[in-house]
C-alpha cells in the first residue's frame, strides 16, 4: 500500500513535469487529479490549520502529519523553517493516498526577518517603487525558508485611527490605497517564479469602516460608499492578479463577508472578473454561530454556496460538508469548484512540478536578512517618517556636543519591529540607543534612560504590551534618572508613544492622546529650557495638540521595523532628509474620528480653517472641524514653493522650486473636485501623485494627465460613469485648500 501510494505520487510529479501555465493545460491536469479524489481528499484541500513549532521528534508523529498523510489537510499556516516544512511536505507527497503537496501560509505582513516599516509607515513614503521592492525582498525571503503563501497585502481603508489595525493598512484614500495595493501584489507574486509567494488580498471588505474603531465590530454603509470609497484598492489589487482573498470577520449588509454569495461571488468574481481562491479569515466560518445563522453545520454550508473555497482553523468544511453533500443541502459541484481554485493556486506556485521547490536549505543561508536587503529597509523606513514640526529649524541636530536620550522607546530591542512581524528575529535588531551612539561615536556624547513606563498603568501597559510586554518599573526612579542626565544635555531627544502591540489587531484605542506618564516627564523636561525633539513611535494617527504646542520638534517615525535604529538617526542628523506625508489625517482630539479630508459636503459646511464656532453649521462648539495635520502633510528640511495650476487640454501643470538650503524629495499630489454631479461627491479626492528629487535652488515641472478614470465615479445606479461639467483641479504638497493651486477643467 505505501509503494502504491509514492507510485501515485511521483505520477502526479512527473505529470507535472510536462504541463506549463497556460490555463487549458492546467485544466485538463486539475480535473484528471480531481476525477481521483474522494470527497474527503476534496474538502481536505479546502481545510488550513495552523504549524506547529514542535521539535522534529515531535512533529513526525503529530495529528497535523496525521492529518496531512490522511488527505484531510491541504494547507498549513504559521509554520516557520525549512526543516518542519520539509517533514511536513514529505507527508503530503510520499504519505497521502495521491500525493497532493501543501500549501504553505504566513503572516509575512511586512517583511520577513528583514522588517520594513509597518504598511501604514510604508504608505507615508508615497513610494510605489521601494514598497513593491520590500514586497519583493519580503517574498525572496519567505520563499527561503519554505513559505509560499502571505496573507499581505491589508488593503482596508481605514478612516477611524482608534481601530488598531489602521497599522496594517495604507490610510485612508482610496486612490493611495489602490496604487499601493498594486504594487505589492506585484512585488510579492512577479511571474510566480521560485522566488514569489502568492498574495492574499484582506480583508475583503470593508473591515476598516468598523463602528467605534472597535475591532471585529460591525460595519454598515451604503453600495455607494462601498464602491466609490472602500472597494477600489480591492479591485484594484484583483486586477494586479492577486492569487487569493481573504474574507473579513465583519457583516456586509447584515450578512457575515464569509458568508456573503453577493460579494464574493457577484461583486469579486463576476464584477471584477477574478479567478483565484476564497479564503475565510481564523475561525470566520465558527464565529459566524455567533452571529446567529446557525450550528457549524449550517454556517459552513452557507460559507461555501457564497464561494468560500478554504476554511481556515474551524475546521467546518472537513468536518460537516460531507454529510450536507448527504443531506442535499450543498452540491458536488460547489465542492468541486472550491477545490479546484485551491489545487489551481498549487498549480499556479508550481508546487506540483516541485513540492520542494521553495524547501531549499542553501537560500535558507543566504537569502535572508542580507546587507542588501537590509539597506533597502533603512532607506524605506528613513522614507517613511513624517516631520510634523520644527521650530527654528532645531532638526537636523549636530553630531556634537552632550545628547540626552530619554524614553520608553529609546533602548527597547522587542518592539522596535513594530506590530505583525511574527517572523522577525529582534535579537539581530539594533535599538535607538545603539544606532545612536554608533552615529555619534568620537562626535558626540549619548546619555540614556528609560525615563518612564508607556503608561502609569501596570495592567494597562501590561494589555498594551501582549506578545511583547516591557517590564513595568518604579515611575519616580525612572523619571529623576532622566531628569538627572537631561540637566547636563545640550539637547534632548525623547522616543516616547506606543509600545509595538498598542496597534495592530485587537488593539483599538478609546484615546488617542499620550499617556499620561509620558506627558508628565515631557512636561518636567521642557522645564528645563532645553532643545527638546520628540519622535513619537505609533501604529495609527494619534493625537499631538498638546506637543504641537509645546515641543520644539517632533518627526513621527511609526515603527521603522528592523533598521529603524539606523534610520532614525540618518534623518535626525540630517545624513537623510525627512519627505514622509502623512496617508491619514490626524486629529486634534479623538472626539473627531473617524476623521478623513475626502468627506461629503453639508447643506450647513463650515470652511477650513475657520477659527471660531458658527452656530447652526456643521461644527463642534468646542474644537474646530479642521486635523491638526492633514492628509498628505509633511514637512522637510528644505521649503519647496509652487507655480500657479496651469491646464493645457487634459494635461494639468505646475512648476516646484527648492527654495531651501538642502537637496530633497517632494510629494506633489493632484487632487480633484467635481463641481456638480448627479449624487453629492467629496469636497476633494486625491487623483495623482508624483516624487520628485530637486537639488536647492532646482525647478521642475510636473504634469498630470487627467484622464476619463479620474473623473468617473459610481452614480446613485452604480453605473460608472462621467458627467460633463466643472471639476476643479487642485496641485500642492497636500490635502489643505490653503496650500492648493487651483484650476477648472471643463467637461464637454
């Protein structure tokens, strides 16, 4: 019986030896496998558990090899190494009745153990060829060490900066969005070569409009918003050719996106026209239970007529859809279908010409965390960072004289990767601290301390902290060591904010503000009449009125990942300078999320800008409608000035100047506003972008080709459409009217 069994198996190797990518080649191969299987073996390919990281010993005789040597297993998750994915390949190729091989999944969200910045960090570069370069290095990696699958890229739009996994994502436009979700398709599938995994596009949909900011809460809006402001990064990425999709665990018109046929079937594949896999997010198809549609039985029947094609970790499918088959209450050929994507994206990988094509213990050495790649990760995270203010041009400090460094952020190895990086390896990762005096050395003196706890909570920080909680230590010792080495510094630089797992998923935050214990020794430091620079380390927009007011300098660096040590000290010494603009708006308070400069107009608007309340408007009486920092904002160590709008035809015109004393990049975006429409339509929607490297004293003109796309939009039937007439086009470094050249461009 095992001789037949590797017979069969290397049949189906050898098979696949002689079949290429064409789509009638990969058909006739999938159906003659699939005329072979059982039902079981079938919905054995629509099951995904997760890894183990048991020892070796361990691993060979556990229920996931049973599992896999049985045929009820087709996908693992979370399985980290060449040797346990190895063992676990084995089983499926030389051990299960046909030989089928794994899939294998991973939280590569944004990078593998070369860490980039978190997608929100990555997204204030503007810079779709370094983000598609990190997908690609993350791809090359995760490939090294036997993961081809990556559940990456999070495309939501996130408008509410209390929802933790804003960090996850690309902001909240949808234009930004869609361009960067390209890119990382892109980056990490290429032509499917033996160095790309397969993207996973989350979560399909709609995940970030969640009520509150509360993660896994409800969302609810109309087919109009979904298709004109949240669902275009998902298509997009759809058309970039993303292999798979991964559902979201919120309601989509009070029906769970698992289990929604209108969604996924309509709108994902017969809209859009997409033909890659279905996968359920963890546990979706059980918790659907809870959200009253019934036993596991019935939610795993609903998941697959709606063309949920994998079940991850509820194991319904395997579990309950052979008896419905029975029962009549779902069909063979639902199955088939469900299968057939999963084994036609095993194709797609050339796991059947090579089930060890991505085991190799060679790249393992080599491939990963290399001088190379680590490079590019500093330059994108030296990208990323936003400089938010700086008065009497403080930044960028000399390399001289005595630096106090102070804060929770400053010396913290664990969570400098930032949130979402299960893969990293931190004890490779150098701190701020020794970035800083390896910058400076025989320059410049560093003296540190921790200064604070993140909050004056234990439990609270200790919540904050989960996978990688910081000791929790005395508050008065901590401040008067700070306090003490402040007294004797030129210059104080505080790395202060949120620890790495304060954002992410299942870290929502009611608010936004500092917390109180790092407020309170910024207060004492800058009573000491020094030059203070906060960088403030986050995962969401979060709330600066008070520093705004009170801090010299402050650059939002988020969390830079794994060269975020060396990166920070090249801005902050100006071997680098600062280009990030911000890809979400942040609040002067967090009563104002969710928050977004492309909001729809009022019969009562109050303008930007204005100062003081007006009674019967659209307005709070107690803080005024505006962000502290808009969309699209970010300060530089040079000034950059700009030429009126000019309009040649459809190309659209302006000419930036370097006006300052640095060399520098510059985000000019392109924002438009449809002057009368069939529906209400934003005040302003951002429609292009460009970076562009000037040298001082350097002009160039930048262009724009407003095309039909640009302008078109869903109407009140979800036709898209353009409507002749006025739209306004409006050229600036960002989002805020007072800083926009403005032109009308006239549709005939």
């Amino acid at each position: 019986m095992k001789l037949k069994r590797l017979l069969v198996g290397a049949l189906l190797l050898l098979s696949g030896l002689h079949v290429t990518a064409q789509d009638t080649q990969m058909n006739d191969f999938i159906s003659q496998l699939m005329a072979r299987m059982t039902v079981e073996e079938k919905l054995g390919q629509m099951n995904l558990l997760p890894g183990t990281s048991a020892t070796t010993g361990e691993l060979k005789n556990s229920p996931l090899m049973q599992l896999i040597a049985q045929g009820k297993l087709g996908t693992i998750l979370n399985q980290k190494g060449v040797d346990g994915i190895r063992q676990l390949q084995d089983a499926a190729v030389k051990k299960s009745r046909l030989g089928i091989p794994l899939l294998v999944g991973m939280d590569v969200i944004h990078g593998y153990e070369t860490i980039f910045p978190i997608p929100l960090g990555m997204s204030c570069s503007w810079d779709l060829a370094a983000i598609e370069q990190a997908a690609r290095i993350a791809a090359k990696e995760a490939t090294a060490d036997g993961i081809c699958w990556t559940y990456s890229p999070m495309v939501d739009i996130a408008l509410d900066a209390r929802w933790g996994r804003i960090a996850e994502g690309n902001g909240e436009d949808p234009f930004l969005g869609s361009r960067i979700a390209e890119a990382l398709v892109r980056g990490y599938q290429g032509n499917y070569g033996p160095e790309n995994m397969m993207a996973c596009v989350k979560h399909y949909a709609l995940y970030g409009g969640a009520e509150a900011g509360r993660d896994y809460n409800t969302v609810d809006m109309s087919h109009i918003r979904m298709y004109n402001q949240f669902f275009p990064p998902y298509q997009a990425a759809a058309k970039a050719g993303a292999g798979s999709f991964m559902t979201s665990f919120n309601i989509v018109d009070y029906t769970p996106a698992t289990a929604n046929r209108w969604l996924i079937d309509d709108v994902l594949r017969k809209q859009w026209q997409w033909d890659g896999f279905v996968v359920t997010d963890y546990g979706a198809i059980a918790e659907m239970m809870k959200h009253g549609l019934g036993n596991l039985p019935q939610v795993s029947a609903l998941a697959l007529k709606a063309g949920t094609d994998m079940d991850m970790c509820a194991e319904g499918f395997i579990g309950t859809l052979e008896q419905s088959l029975k029962e009549g209450k779902v069909t063979m050929a639902e199955i088939d279908q469900a299968c057939r994507r999963v084994l036609e994206a095993k194709y797609k990988l050339g796991l059947f010409q090579n089930p060890y094509r991505f085991i190799d213990k060679k790249r393992r050495a080599t491939d990963i965390y290399t001088t190379e790649h680590k490079q590019a990760a500093r330059n994108l995270a030296a990208e990323s960072f936003v400089l938010l203010k700086n008065q009497d041009q403080l930044l960028p400090l000399k390399k001289q004289g005595k630096i106090a460094l102070i804060g929770p952020m400053a010396h913290n190895r664990a969570n400098m990767a930032g949130t979402w990086a299960p893969t990293a390896d931190n004890s490779k990762y150098i701190t701020l601290k020794e970035a800083m005096e390896q910058a400076l050395a025989g320059k410049a003196t560093v003296s540190y301390a921790q200064g604070c706890n993140f909050t004056s909570d234990s439990t609270l920080q200790k919540d904050g902290g989960f996978y990688r909680a910081t000791p929790f230590k005395d508050s008065e010792l901590l401040k008067r060591e700070a306090l003490a080495i402040a007294k004797d510094a030129d210059v104080i630089v505080c790395a202060m904010g949120e620890s790495a797992e304060m954002s992410g998923e299942s870290s929502s935050r009611a608010t936004l503000e500092m917390f109180d214990v790092q407020r309170e020794l910024l207060q004492a430091l800058l009573q000491l009449d020094k030059p203070v620079v906060v960088l403030n380390f986050a995962g969401r927009p979060t709330v600066l009125s008070w520093e705004q007011a009170h801090v010299p300098a402050i650059l939002q660096v988020w969390f830079g990942g794994s060269e975020a040590g060396d990166a920070i000290c090249d801005v902050l010494f100006g071997d680098k300078v600062p280009s990030g603009k911000l890809t979400t708006s942040m609040p002067q308070v967090t009563g104002q999320e969710p928050l977004y400069y492309n909001y729809l107009p009022t019969g009562r608007p109050v303008g930007e800008d204005r100062k003081e309340f007006q009674k019967f408007s659209s307005n709070y009486f107690d803080v005024r409608n505006d962000p502290l920092y808009p969309f699209g904002y970010g300060l530089s160590y040079t000034t950059f000035a700009y030429s009126d709008v000019t309009l040649n035809g459809r190309t659209a015109q302006v000419t930036v100047t370097n006006t300052g004393n640095y060399d520098a990049d510059e985000i000019v975006q392109l924002y438009i506003h449809d002057v009368v429409a069939s529906i209400t339509r934003p005040v302003k929607e951002l429609k292009g972008f460009e970076r562009i490297h000037l040298k001082k004293g350097e002009s160039k003109v930048v262009k724009f080709e407003i095309t039909d796309d640009l302008l078109k939009f869903y109407n009140s039937q979800l036709d898209y459409v353009l409507e002749p007439g006025d739209f306004e086009i409006m050229i600036g470094p960002n989002s805020s009217l007072k800083h926009l050249k403005k032109a009308v461009l006239t549709i005939q």
